[in-house]
C-alpha cells in the first residue's frame, strides 16, 4: 500500500512540474513571438516616413493623405498590447492602401526607382509580419489551451498565468477598399 502511495505522489510531482514546464515554455515562446513582432512593426514604422516623403515629391497637394499615415502610424507606435496594436495596425494598414493607391495616378512617381525600392520593402515587411502574426497567435492558441485545459488549469492557476490576447489587424482594415479622391488637385 505504501509503494502504490509513493507511485502516485510521485507520478503526481511529476506531472506538475512537466505541466508547469510547459506553461513557462509557451510563455516564453509568446514573449518570444511577440518580440518578433514588435521588431518587424518597427522596421515598418522607420520606413513609413520615407515612403510619405517620397510620393509628397510627387504629389505634395494631396496633404490629408500624407497626414492620414503619419497619424496612423503615431497611433499604432503608442498603441500597448496585442490587441490595441491590431486595432492601430488595421488603420495604418488602410492609410497605407490609401497611399499607394494615390500613387498610382502618378506615372512618373512609379518610375522613381526609390519609390519602388521602398514600396517593395514595405511589402517584404508586411510579408514577414503576417508570417510572425501567425506564429506568435499559434503560440498563444497553444499557451490558452493549455491554460483552460484540465488538469493544466490547476497547475496554471497555482502558477498565475494568464491568458494572452491574439494579435488581430481588424478585419474591416484588410478588406477595405482606399477610397482616393481627385476633386481638389487644382490641375
């Protein structure tokens, strides 16, 4: 009776220290992934000003654009934690659509080479960001699971972890349609 007793309490230690492993380790590879997406966003916040500069060469009377991005992109630097940096990011993301859009009534601004060369940075960058999005919510999908799973939630709530947000560009954001205006060019 005493060796079955011994047998369980052991298995038992076992098992909290492998769940509680696991929890550490999913926290770490949210930080992690979270940190992968922090580097990448700031990769696109440095190279936002330049792409503005670049089409304001071009077509410098199309003021509330340009203004439109480098609020947005203020917005979506000062904006803390996963989910209010998607709601931030869905709007950068509209104001950049916007802005590209606006580009290309102007020919010659698509010839510049730099103008390119920026605009397909950017686009490697919002490659990559979509990339370290979908790893970083795997890893929080992972993380949330085994918070709310049993017996994980015991050792979880002994340990206090928390759930993590998902990071999510609002949906309306990626499907929406720039809407560009040439009423007011005064040509």
């Amino acid at each position: 009776m005493l060796i079955v007793l011994i047998v369980v309490v052991v298995g038992l230690v076992l098992y909290l220290m492998t769940a509680y492993n696991g929890l550490v380790r999913l926290k770490v590879q949210c930080d992690n992934a979270w940190s992968d997406i922090d580097v990448q966003l700031k990769r696109r916040y440095d190279l936002i000003p330049n792409v503005v500069e670049t089409v304001k060469g071009y077509a410098a009377h199309e003021k509330g654009t340009f203004e439109a991005v480098v609020a947005a992109r203020n917005q979506a630097m000062s904006a803390q934690g996963p989910a209010a940096k998607g709601e931030a990011e869905g709007m950068l993301t509209g104001a950049l659509r916007q802005l590209f859009a606006l580009a290309e009534a102007y020919p010659q601004l698509r010839a510049v080479e730099s103008f390119t060369q920026l605009q397909n940075t950017l686009n490697q960058i919002e490659d990559t960001l979509q990339n370290a999005r979908r790893y970083y919510n795997a890893v929080v999908r992972d993380f949330n699971t085994m918070i709310e799973q049993f017996p994980s939630n015991i050792v979880a709530a002994m340990g206090h972890f928390k759930e993590r947000e998902f990071f999510q560009v609002s949906a309306s954001a990626e499907r929406e349609v720039p809407k560009v205006s040439f009423g007011a060019t005064g040509a």
